[in-house]
C-alpha cells in the first residue's frame, strides 16, 4: 500500500468515532488515483456519489490547482494536501488548504533570531524549496529586525566556484539561514565542509523537505552547530514540547499527515453538519447548485473551527483556510548521540513564546569544559634591581612556601569566576620572550598573542588592549575594562632649587605685580607731592622764620610707604586735594596687604608642585623629556605605524631614544632620571602612582582609549561564553568591585601624601626676607658712609671759604 494510502487510511481511522459521535455521520470513502483526475474532471459533477460530500486531494501542487477550479466551479467542499510543497499558493473559498500559513515560517524564525538568541547578522541561502511568499516574508523579518542580512537564490545548476563564494559571507557573518530542498542542502553541506564553516563557531538554521535521519545522519555534521526544523503541523502546547514520536521515520510522517488531514476532515464535516447539509444526503446531488450558497457558509465555519486533538490543536486561516497552527519539530546535530542528532521536540509560532532564552538548541555548542586543565598565557616580569611587577595589579606573583609561581590579582580573579562557571582548572605559563605580543613579519607575531595562534595556551589573560592589528588574527573576549594611554615623569622637587627656596616670600606675587607695587609707590608719591605744593589751601612753610618746605618729595614717599606697612607717618597733606588722593591710597593698600597675605599663607604652608609634562601634545612640544614605551606592547606599533602628526613626533623623538624597556621596572628606572616619560596603560600608572606618590606625577591628558579583553583564539568555540560572563560580572557590578579592591589593595601611600599638605616652616623658606633685610642694612652703611664723607667734606669747604 503506497504512503498516501497508509495517510488516508490512519486519517479515516481517527476521524471515524469523533465524527460519528459529533455528528452521527459514517465515514465513507471513494478512491480516485491522480491518472483519473483530468478524467474524473472532464465527466463534471455527476461523476460524484450522491451520498459525497466533499473531496479530499492528496495530489501534487498541479493537480492541486487543478482539482481547485473544478470544485470552485461547482462550489464542492474541498480538502488540499499538496504532497511536494508546503504551500500551492491561494486556492478557491471553497478550500481548506492543509499546508502552512505563508507567515509560519518568518514567525518562529523571527522570535529564535531576535529574543532568544539575539543575532545581528544572517546569512539566507534558499531555493526554490519555499513559496514566494514566504521567501519574501523571510527577507522583510530580518530588515524589520534590523538584522544585517545577505539574501542569496541558488539552485541545481549554480557551479561549485559560485557556490564558495557565496558561503563565503557565512564566514564573516557567522550565522546561516538555508531553505532548499533535500539534494541542495547535501550540495551546500560538502562545500560548507571543505570550507570550513560546518565547526561548532558557526550557527546554521535549515529548513527542508526531508527527515530529521536524512538530513542529520551524516558524518560530514561531525562537531556542527546545525538546528533542522521539520514542518509538523502540530500545535504543540508548551506542556508538551518535549514530545518525540514513538516510530520510525515513515511512519512518523504518516502519523503527523495523517493528524492533519483528519483534522480537516472533521472541521469540514462538522461545519455541513452545522448547516443541516449532512441530512440532505442521498437525496441531493452535492452538485445541486441550490445547497451552493449553503456549502460555501459550511467551508467558511470550517476555516473559523479548532479542532483538538490528543496530538495538538490545528486551526485555520479564516480568509485563506491554510493551516495557522503550523509547527516545527526542532532537531539539532548532536555528537553524543549515535545517530548524529537529538530530537528537541515540536514548536509553534505561539508556544515558543514560552522558550527561555538560555535554551540550548544547538547541542554541540560550547557548554563547559568538563573539568579539562586549560594552560593559561600571563606574565609578570621579576627582576633583582626594582621591585615594580610589570602587569600589577592585573597580575602579580605570589609566594607559596620557598617558591614564587602561584598568580594573583584583578585578572586572575575574573580567570576564576571564569573556571568556575565552565567548569575548567588552569595553569598560568609565562612567554619565553617575555612579550605579550607584536607582528615580527610573514604574519607571525611574537610573545603571548603568538603562541595563542600557535594553539600553545588556550587563552591569555592580563592588560590587553583591543586593537584591530591584534583582532585580525585573534579574537577578543568582551571588554573587562575599559582604558587608555598615560604619562608618567619625575615629580619635581620643591627643595631642589635652594635659589628660588629662599626667596620663596616672594613667590606669592609674581615679579610684574611687584614692579608695579614699587612703581606705584613712587607714584602715588610724586603725585601726592605735586598737587600738595601746588594746593592755594597748603602751607608750604612750617614758619615765617624757616625757609625750610613743610612739604617735600620725601616726606610724600615715606607717607605713602608708611601706610601701606601699617606703619603710619607724621607728615599728613595740608590740601584737601591731597589728603583725598592719599585716602584712597590707604584703601588701596588695605586690600593689596590683605591679598598678599592669604597668598603667604598658602604659599608657606602648602607645597606648591608643578607638573613638567601635562599633555602628548606638551610632550611632543619640547625636547628636554623624552618619550619611552615598552618594546613589543601594541603601544610602540601605534607609534611605529602612526599617520597623526603628533604620534610622528613621539616616534621620531623614541627613535633617538638611548633608552630601551621592556618592562616597567626598566621604565621606571629611567624615568627616574628626570629625562624620560613613560607612556603605558592608565589603569597601570595609576597603581604605580598610588604606591610612590612622591616620586612620580601622573599627567592628566588620557589618549588612546580603548577596551581590554582576554585574548582568545580565531573563531573559538567558547567565545560567547566567556563573553556572556564576562557580560554578567560587569552588569552586577563585581568586576568593579574587584577593581577597587586591587587598585586600593597594598597602596603605601596615604591619602594625605596624595594631595597638598600643611608643612612647617624651614629656615630656607623664611630665608629670603632675611637676606633682603641684611642687603638693606648694608645700604644704609654704605648711605651713612657716604653722607658722612659728603658731611665732611662739605664742613671743610666751609672752613676753607671762612
């Protein structure tokens, strides 16, 4: 008996007690083999049973369209399964279209691409496999989800040259979409195949006119990330998604058509029944053109009927009367099943809803790595001379017992979580070269990025930066942190000038405010002078017997000095006019001496320093620091292959460099010197600054900025999982906690050192007022001399003249 036989036959057997139950109606059928159709459809309607009362076509789509005019011609209650397509396109009102919904397919394609497992890039090869229709409805889900797409038509001719290219896209973007037929799809997986794109770093989603077994069942999907969906045409409620056929795959086909079709038997049935068409029987011709408008009413109740089955429920399309509880029974590549895939169960576009969006559907993908040792690529250079760790506090040694090898600090802490969560133990192995990686040539690179691409170390963990020189031939987890380029110089010494110390007194003001102080003075002298000499209100003689000026040029200037030091004077103008101008000198000087000594003050009492280098920009500006960088860090190739003009500088100033390092104990060291600047990771310098604040200043301008991530191999398998932990930890928030703890953990300077303090006063500082006391002292002497030799000189003219 041929399969359509066996369908039918289950069919009649399911559909019989219901509808006799229902409607108390006996199932009774006639045979018409497709050679007969055209035959039967030239005879017309009286070919038909009076006892019929509707036709069912298990037929190709041409006999499809066929048998669909003929029964809309008539207005016959019609029953279509097509049995080479899901879909024959719209037929007559008076069809139920047993096939899928044109929308079924986007519809859980859209909800497995967006919420469960939020792809942003697909590739969709189809053929001829699906209706037009659904094709197009595909293509417009995925530009409506915003997904990045490459919509690509094949078919049995395409060359295999075309073919590889176009499975090249799948390479870039990483996930797939296939809908063609059985011998296509065997086609694309052997090139998939010799191309390298069926491993467990792609993700391919196929639909097909074939078994999960024919599909599935083959060694060329060894290690794949493939998801089969194979049309079921159940409604699976969610309480039952995990159900799994208890046949053989033929008879597993029979049994799901078969529920189908006795679906559709009983809704058009029971809908003639609802009509009272059913008691007609025998006594009408169901061609009888006066029950017509009778059977299209029946056909349009049957496409609003739900049918419920032990085996699901099916439901129609109430203008196109396809079936719209369409489902998929989900079948995924499996290497720990013998026969090379496991069965996950039957979806609808409805009860995926309930799916998590953890679910696991590709069964090969990366889960833990079921306790395996991993070695683990990390360095933190230790020399005798300098006690700085080159990575800390990324990474730094420990001790354990007499011997130093064990790893500890902020990346080994997410380096556990991480073992953790996948279930994996690790050893952290040192590069030979002590580099974490550069290009050497020939599209080799040294250090630790070279031997993860040599697959010596799994992965490697530390101060990364993400650039897209390392991206192209390694992967980068998800950024832990993010940062940028530093600069660390000398932090000057305030005492390392005893000149300038000692007269630090007058550092409150700087040299133009004090010319200006002094030029004032005089001024303000001549000036009071003048206006109270040439006054009419001034007495200018202090009597009518002494021809001595009561006013003068140096009773004016010692006033006005007098005043300003709080010292007063006895000389006061006799003019209103001056005394005006010497008021508001008074004022005038009240707020300069009040100014001057809240700038005393801070001055004596707090440490005043400057930072020399501030800036890339005024670090490439002058020539008496010179930049330094570690040799085989991504830093120096940025400035090795730089096009900016101030990264051209900064490399032509490292390249007259005598300097070399290669860690951060040998940079430190010379910029100890007070000569160089080190430029290196923020997050590094601002942990060397924290343990030797006064030693070091750390300039503000922050350039470069970029992410770190752990660096992982091309197209590794467990990417997304460290990605998705890596995610996590930072959302909660314990990567930033275990931030804090690391860059605060160990620091041997207090928050005190770290920012201006109160200091007492030293000699050398008070130094100053004392010298110019001392200078004016020796002034006078040498006035007094002066006027003493003058004095004498001029008694003896006197004498001489007497």
């Amino acid at each position: 008996m041929s399969s359509e036989n066996d369908i039918v036959e289950l069919a009649v057997d399911k559909s019989q007690a219901r509808l006799y139950a229902v409607a108390n109606f006996s199932l009774n059928r006639t045979v018409i083999s497709t050679d007969g159709v055209f035959q039967f459809i030239q005879k017309g309607c009286n070919v038909l049973s009076p006892k019929c009362v509707a036709v069912l076509s298990i037929v190709t789509c041409p006999l499809v369209s066929a048998m669909d005019f003929w029964a809309g011609k008539h207005s016959v209650p019609h029953v279509v399964y097509p049995i080479d397509a899901d879909n024959c396109g719209s037929l007559t009102p008076n069809s139920l279209q047993l096939s899928a919904h044109g929308q079924v397919h986007s519809q859980i394609l859209r909800t497995l691409i967006q919420r469960i497992w939020g792809w942003r890039e697909v590739v969709f090869i189809f053929d001829d496999f699906l209706e037009p229709e659904t094709r197009f409805r595909i293509s417009l889900m995925l530009s409506d989800i915003s997904v990045t797409s490459c919509s690509v038509r094949i078919n049995d001719q395409l060359a295999n040259e075309t073919l590889q290219n176009i499975l090249k896209a799948v390479s870039d973007m990483r996930h797939v979409i296939v809908a063609v037929t059985s011998n296509m799809l065997s086609i694309i997986f052997q090139q998939a195949k010799r191309q390298g794109l069926l491993t467990r770093f792609y993700k391919w989603v196929v639909l097909s006119n074939t078994t999960c077994d024919e599909a599935l069942n083959t060694s060329v999907l060894v290690d794949s990330n493939l998801l089969y969906l194979r049309p079921t045409h159940l409604d699976m409620t969610s309480s039952k998604h995990s159900c799994q056929f208890p046949f053989t795959p033929l008879e597993e086909n029979v049994a799901a058509r078969s529920h189908l079709i006795s679906a559709g038997i009983e809704a058009v049935i029971g809908a003639l029944a609802q009509e009272e068409l059913l008691l007609e029987v025998g006594n009408e011709d169901v061609c009888d053109q006066q029950q017509a408008a009778k059977r299209v009413k029946a056909m349009q109740l049957a496409k609003k009927t739900a049918v419920e089955t032990a085996e699901g429920r099916v439901t129609f399309d109430s203008l196109s009367g396809r079936v719209n509880s369409f489902g998929f029974e989900f079948c995924s590549s499996d290497n720990t099943n013998p026969s090379g895939y496991s069965s996950l169960g039957s979806w609808s576009p409805s009860s995926i809803e309930t799916m998590k969006k953890d679910t696991n559907l590709f069964k090969n993908a990366f889960g833990d790595f079921r306790g395996k040792t991993l070695l683990i690529g990390g360095m933190e250079v230790s020399q005798k001379l300098f006690g700085q760790k080159d990575a800390r506090p990324f990474l730094l040694k420990t001790k354990r017992g007499n011997s130093t090898g064990a790893f500890d600090g902020f990346c080994v802490s997410i380096l556990q979580e991480l073992a953790v969560r996948l279930n994996f133990s690790y050893k952290i192995v040192e590069p030979p070269d002590m580099l974490w990686g550069a290009p050497i040539g020939n599209g080799t690179w040294n250090g630790l990025i070279g031997m993860v691409m040599r697959g010596e170390i799994n992965f490697v963990i530390g101060p990364l930066t993400i650039t897209s020189s390392r991206a192209a031939v390694i992967d980068f987890t998800t950024p832990y942190m993010e940062d940028g380029t530093g600069i660390l110089t000398k932090k000057p010494d305030p005492d390392s000038d005893t000149v300038s110390g000692f007269f630090r007194l007058f550092k409150a003001m700087k040299p133009m405010v004090w010319a200006c102080l002094c030029g004032s003075v005089i001024g303000v002298s001549l000036i009071i002078y003048l206006v109270d000499r040439w006054s009419p209100f001034s007495e200018r003689r202090s009597s009518k017997m002494d021809d001595t000026p009561v006013s003068s040029f140096f009773y004016s200037f010692w006033s006005a000095l007098g005043s300003m030091l709080a010292q007063g004077s006895e000389y006061q103008p006799k003019s209103s006019s001056a005394r005006v101008i010497l008021g508001f000198w008074w004022l005038f000087t009240i707020i300069l001496v009040s100014t001057y000594t809240a700038n005393m003050t801070a001055v004596l009492t707090v440490t005043i320093r400057e930072q020399p280098i501030n800036s890339i920009t005024e670090l490439a500006g002058q020539s008496q620091v010179k930049p330094l960088v570690k040799l085989g860090t991504n830093l120096y190739t940025l400035f090795e292959e730089a096009k900016d003009n101030i990264y051209q500088t900064i490399w032509k100033m490292m390249s007259g460099n005598e300097a070399k390092a290669r860690t951060n104990q040998e940079a430190l060291a010379f910029v100890k010197t007070g000569k160089y600047a080190f430029l290196t990771d923020r997050s590094q310098l601002e942990y060397i600054v924290k343990n030797d604040c006064l030693t070091y200043a750390l300039a503000e301008d922050v350039f470069n900025t970029a992410g770190m991530g752990f660096v992982l191999p091309k197209n590794a398998e467990f990417l997304k999982s460290v990605d998705d932990i890596i995610m996590k930890l930072k959302e909660s928030g314990i990567i930033d906690g275990w931030r804090r703890q690391w860059w605060a953990g160990g620091s041997k300077c207090s928050e005190a050192d770290r920012v201006s303090t109160v200091s007492q006063l030293d000699l050398k500082y008070l130094a100053g007022p004392f010298i110019v006391f001392l200078a004016a002292m020796a002034a006078s002497i040498v006035v007094v001399i002066l006027e003493k030799c003058l004095t004498t000189r001029c008694s003896s003219t006197k004498l001489e003249n007497q």
